[in-house]
C-alpha cells in the first residue's frame, strides 16, 4: 500500500513585508480610530440615563356625591353649561322643572325615577333632588322588591337608582337587592332564549315574550352587579363577583345574535317587528357595558345600525319623532294587539343619548345633526304637553341628559 508524507506547512512570514506595510498601516489607523470613536460614543450613552416609562396611576374613584353619580352616568353638563349650547337645551331644563311631578311613590318609580332625580342633583347642585332620590329609591326597595322577595317582572327592574343608593349611602340592603332582582326574576330571561323562533312557540311563553326592553333590563341588571361586586343566591342560581363576567359575556352573545343585517330585531309577540323605543333603550346599556366592562368591538358596531335604521326608516321628520314601533302588530300570535306606527315624540329622550356617544365615537356630524333634531322634537311643545304624568316625566328624562356631554 502506497503511503503519503504530510508535507510541513509553509513558515509564514514574521512580519509583512515593507510593501504590506505601506498598504496594511492605514487601514490598521482607520480601524483603531474606529474603535476608539466607538468607546467614545459608548461614554456618552453610559451618562445619558435611559428614559423609563412612567408607572400610571390609577384614579381614584370620586368620594363626593356628585361625583359618584357621573362616575356612572357621564358624560353630561350641569344645567348652566347645557343652557349655553343653545334654546332647546335650554328648553329641557325649563321642562323639568314645569312637569316635574309632585307625587313621590315606589309606583313613580317607573323608568327609575331615582335615577332621575340623583342625575338632577348632579347637574344643578340641588340637594332636595338627591334626598328625592334616595327616598323613591328605598320606597320602591321596601314597599315593592323586599316584600316580593325580589320577583320583579323585567318592566319593573329599576336597579340603577339601587346601584346608585348603595354607592351613595353604603347601604348594603341596595347592593343585595341588584343582585337578588336578577337571581330571583331576570335570570330566567337571560338564558339561551333570545332568539327569535320561525313560528310562535307557545310552548316556551319566554322566548315569544322577548323583547328588547327586557334583553336591556337583564343586561344591566347583570352590569349593575358586576359594577358593585354584588351576590345572591336565588331561584336561578348563585351569582358572585365571580360570575358576573361570564353571564354578561353571554347575555350579549345573544342579544347581537338576533340583530337583523339592516340593524332591526325581529320579535314574535310583535309580529316580526319591532318597539322603537325600546331599541334605544338597549343602546344605553350596550354603551354603558362597552365603558364598564368591555370594549367589545361589535357594540359601536350594533349601535350604528340599530340607530341607522332607526332614522332612515323610523323617523318622522314632520312629527319630529319616531314611531312607535316598526309595524302594526294587531293581532299577535297570543290575541294582543302590540305597536301601531304613530308618531311618539314623548319617547325622544330614550333615543338620544345613544346619537351622542355614536358622534362622539366617530366624529361624524350625522349623528349629532340627528340628535339635535331628536332633542328639537323631545322639547317641542307638542310633545312636551303629554310628561304631566308620572311615567312619560321619567321617560322623557330618565337619559337625555347623557346627550348633552356625548356631543
């Protein structure tokens, strides 16, 4: 077998030869003067303190009663500034005070008249109208809830001049009452029943019986809760803290389940249609869950095309109000007769607000050229004969001042 002598490598050379050097030298200095600019650089960054971003601090929550009371239903201005935007704003003021009724029952209550009325104090600085607030508000927790063990139908759950209570006065009766109005009543509305069935189901009375007013009431019962870390254990289950977030998530699951593609709902007891009013209503609780809980995208969404249209097929520009509701439903499947297409102006105030925040999220004039027009209608003097009675008082103000600090 042949074998093959590894060969010693070549001896480099000790140093570069003088024409190496001429050519190596400089760019030996270009490298050295590199290096050394580099550790000067370095100096100078080792004294520049590197910027860290500050810790936010949280806000605390307001400790005054005024304060409190727009913590939860801001944004608004106080009767002074909202005189200043122009003579219907001011006009609303004027309203109030005309037809503020002078009967103070739990009955008056309807629409949240607490609500009302701890708003009013807020803005005008009054102290008769908070004291107003916290009277009907325990009237109606002790002459109507407490003594029906919290069985309230959705049309009478009234829990944001509760909420409001309890955050005013620390009464923790108010606080268990939020909670137990839902444990005992609402959350029966609030399971896996909200959508619309293709025939009348007689045979889940619920599921027909739903509307938006009741899909409003549920959620911001579940809202009012969460808000004031409110339990009870009740005929529907055990609701803690805990389990706020979970039924609010599913509740509205279900109520932009059923929105139409054009922005409606469709109920079986109203033929398909819808009660206008009622649309608006949910607006203000959708609003109020995308401030307290979550922003969830599809709220602004929704809002958009339910107020859409409202104002491109529900709007009566000459009666300066919306209909009533969407169709004449007479009969219904269960015999009653529901809507009618007259103009309601008396139920503006429960629009606006939601004209306002769209404005306010979008920066579109439509919305807030649309809701002057709803507040012109709201203080007509058409429609402002028919608030001398106790509900149309609270309907027309239980949440038009929202708009006011929206747009």
């Amino acid at each position: 077998m042949p074998t093959y002598p590894i060969q010693p490598l070549p001896k480099l050379p000790s140093a570069a030869s003088p024409t190496d050097k001429n050519v190596l030298a400089p760019k030996e200095r270009e490298l050295i003067d590199a290096v050394n600019d580099l550790h000067t650089r370095l100096a100078k960054l080792e004294q520049v303190p590197i910027p860290v971003p500050p810790i936010p601090v949280p806000i605390p929550p307001p400790t005054d009663d005024a304060g409190k009371i727009l913590n939860l239903l801001e944004p608004t201005k106080t009767v002074a500034e909202t005189a200043l935007i122009g003579p219907d704003f001011a006009r609303y003021d004027q309203i109030f005070l005309e037809k503020l009724p002078t009967t103070n029952t739990w009955e008056d209550n309807y629409y949240d008249r607490g609500v009302v009325y701890y708003a009013r104090y807020a803005r005008s600085g009054d102290a008769t109208f908070l004291q107003k607030g916290h009277d009907i508000v325990l009237k109606y927790r002790k002459e109507y809830l407490e003594p029906n063990d919290y069985k309230s139908s959705p049309h009478w759950s009234q829990v944001r001049g509760l909420e409001l209570h309890y955050q005013l006065t620390g009464d923790t009766a108010s606080q268990t009452a939020v909670a137990a109005i839902y444990a005992q009543s609402l959350a029966s509305f609030s399971r896996p029943i909200w959508g619309t069935p293709p025939i009348p189901d007689l045979a889940n009375p619920q599921s027909s019986y739903m509307e938006n007013r009741i899909q409003a009431r549920c959620l911001q019962a579940g809202l009012s809760s969460y808000r004031i870390g409110a339990s009870y254990t009740g005929e529907y289950g055990e609701f803690t803290p805990a389990t706020w977030p979970t039924e609010l998530r599913t509740m509205l699951n279900q109520i932009l389940s059923v929105q139409k593609a054009d922005g409606s709902f469709s109920w079986v007891q109203i033929c398909g249609g819808q009660l206008n009013y009622m649309v608006g209503m949910l607006n203000d609780v959708l609003i109020e869950y995308y401030r307290d809980f979550e922003p969830d995208p599809r709220i602004p969404t929704a809002i958009a095309a339910a107020n859409e249209y409202l104002w491109t097929t529900q709007w009566l520009p000459a009666d300066q109000a919306f209909s009533y509701c969407s169709t004449l439903c007479a009969p219904n499947p269960f015999g009653t007769n529901v809507g009618g297409k007259e103009a309601a102006g008396d139920l503006n105030g429960l629009f606006i607000a939601s004209f306002g925040w769209l404005y306010k999220q979008t920066a579109d004039p439509k919305w807030r050229t649309r809701g002057d027009a709803i507040l012109a209608g709201l203080v007509s003097d058409r429609w402002a004969s028919n608030y001398s009675g106790s509900k149309n008082f609270n309907q027309a103000m239980s949440e038009a001042y929202r708009y006011f600090g929206f747009r």
